[in-house]
C-alpha cells in the first residue's frame, strides 16, 4: 500500500509540489494583502475602486516576488540559463492573471456586495488554475 502511495506521489510530484508552493504562496500574498487593507483601510471588507486595485497590486506583486523562485526551485525544476527570459515570461503571465482577479473581485466585491475576504477565495480558485496551466505550458515549458 505504501509504494502505491509512493508510485502516485512520484508520478504526480509536480501538481503535489505546486499544490504546496501554491497554498504558500496564498499565504504570502493574502498576508500582504489584509495586512494593508487593516493598516491602510482599516480592515474594510468593501474597499473602494481604488483601494480594490491597491489591494490586488499589492497582493500580486508579493505573490509573484515569492512564486517565482520556488517555482523555478521546487516545482518545475527549471534550468533554464536565461533567467531574465524566464522571469519576465513569469511576470507577464503573472500580470494576466492578475488583471483577471482584479476584475473578478472588481464584479464580486464592488458590483455585487460580496465581502471582500469571499470574492478573494473564488478569484483565487481560478488564478491558481490559470497560473499552472500557463506556467507549465508557456513558462517552463523547457523541461
């Protein structure tokens, strides 16, 4: 039973590792997102407009200041000697996903009343999708 488990892990190591690296790099980057939005906003849960774009910038840059390199690292194992190359695939993939969060929780929090902690939960669904998706077929794609 234990080498099934072993055999799974091992074929499927790469969706475990970004699973993980994933729910790392969630942490890290709603950190810094309720963090500035409970210092700067006072922990509203309907930000403004602008306060919605400040959030998801701040949100996103320190998401991928952190995922870049344990992607790279752990995840796709990328030894691609173009690292400049690499990375700014990686942050324009990364911007993409972005504009689309923003817009979700633009519709979900601003257009709708949903609270900003919900409409952040279901954008983040599916950016964590879009980002392997084109991480693995446009980023590292090398491997």
């Amino acid at each position: 039973m234990i080498e099934k488990i072993k055999a799974l892990c091992v074929k499927h190591r790469e969706i475990l590792v970004y699973l993980i690296v994933g729910v790392l790099t969630t942490i890290v980057s709603w950190a810094a997102k309720f963090l500035w939005n409970f210092l700067f906003y006072a922990g509203t849960s309907t930000p403004t407009v602008v306060q919605n774009t400040i959030l998801s910038v701040v949100e996103n840059a320190s998401g991928i200041a952190f995922a870049y390199p344990t992607n790279r690292r752990w995840v796709f194992q990328s030894k691609n000697p173009n690292i400049l190359a690499e990375a700014g695939s990686f942050v324009g993939s990364r911007l993409a996903t972005m504009a689309m969060s923003w817009l979700l929780n633009l519709l979900l929090t601003n257009a709708l009343g949903i609270p900003m902690a919900v409409s952040t939960i279901v954008s983040a669904v599916f950016v964590v999708i879009a980002n392997y998706l084109i991480s693995k077929l446009l980023v590292f794609r090398g491997k």
